[in-house]
C-alpha cells in the first residue's frame, strides 16, 4: 500500500512539473476582421492604388473597398465626412483640403468609403502551473490595424487618408499574491 502511495505522489509531481514548464496548455485566441486584405501589407499596397481624380468607385471595388460586397467596409454619407474632418466647431470648412471641401459642398453627390481591416493574436506564457493557479498571468497581443478613408465626388476618389499600426506588440503580467483565494475574495465582496 506505501508503495502505491509513493508511486501516485510521484506520478503527481512528475505531472505538476510538466504543466509547469509546458506553456503550450496556456490559452491562446485570434481576431481577425474580415476584409479583402489578409496583411497590413496587402491594405496599404490596394490604398496606394488609389489615385485622387482618376480613380472611380468601381476600381475601388476591385481593389476591395467595396461596402456591399466586402465584409467590414462602410459606406459613409457627407454628414458622416463632416464628424471626420470637421470633429469640432474650431475646425472651419476652409481649413479642409479642397477634395474633402468638394465633398461637403455637393451633398448628395458625396460619399465616403472607410476600411478599417485589423488583426490580433493573443496568447498566453510563462508558467502554467502558475497561470492555471492564478497565481501570475503573463500575456502577449501582436498583430496590426489599418484604416483608410476615400471620399468621393460624383463617383470619383476626391481625396483619400490613412492611419494604422503595421505592426502592435504589447506584453502584460498580473499578479495575484492570493492566487485561486484572488476571484473568491472579489466574489465574496460583491
């Protein structure tokens, strides 16, 4: 009986070890949003496509800035061009560049056509014995996130912009001293 005994604690410490130094247990989740672009590569190359003044609305929905076929692209109205440019009364119209003030001054030959495509991985390391415990987590978010906005007048890019992060990484630890007794404590005080 000693002998089974000693053999089933062994056997549970060899396995507490191995989830110790085994990460790959920890939990991981990606966010993709789908778009005609897979990279940030692939958004800013179909963006700098675009040529204002020679570019239509259907160039722009082979290069995949297409709301009505392409998941996560808008279609945008000239009041919509007004809260992007124009976010607060200081902004006057005169500041615009002229495409965007083209825009608001012909109304309902306006619109915009905004992509935001993104991606995100995280995942989670270090010590799973201590991660699974809740003792510490440790975490890790890459991934990028584009946005374009291309106003156009009379079917016509009038001016074009972007913003984005090609490439995000961000690494996280929290600690909880009291470990799995942590979410009781939070739990018994609400």
């Amino acid at each position: 009986m000693a002998v089974g005994r000693k053999i089933g604690i062994t056997l549970g410490a060899l396995g507490v070890l191995f989830i110790a130094g085994c990460a790959s247990v920890l939990p991981s989740n990606q966010n993709r949003t789908f778009t005609a672009w897979k990279t940030f590569e692939e958004a800013k190359k179909a963006y700098d496509s675009i040529i204002i003044g020679r570019t239509d609305f259907k160039a722009l929905t082979k290069l995949g800035f297409d709301p009505f076929r392409t998941p996560n692209v808008r279609r945008l109205t000239y009041l919509d061009v007004i809260k992007i440019f124009m976010p607060n009364p200081t902004i006057g119209i005169d500041r615009l560049d002229h495409g965007v003030r083209r825009c608001i001054e012909q109304r309902d030959n306006c619109y915009a056509i905004e992509a935001y495509p993104r991606y995100r991985k995280k995942r989670r390391y270090g010590n799973a014995a201590l991660d699974l415990l809740n003792f510490r987590k440790e975490t890790e978010v890459s991934g990028w996130e584009f946005r374009a906005v291309v106003v156009l007048v009379d079917d016509v890019v009038a001016y074009k912009i972007w913003s984005g992060v090609p490439i995000f990484l961000e690494h996280g630890t929290r600690k909880n001293p009291l470990g799995p007794i942590e979410g009781a404590r939070d739990f018994l005080l609400d």
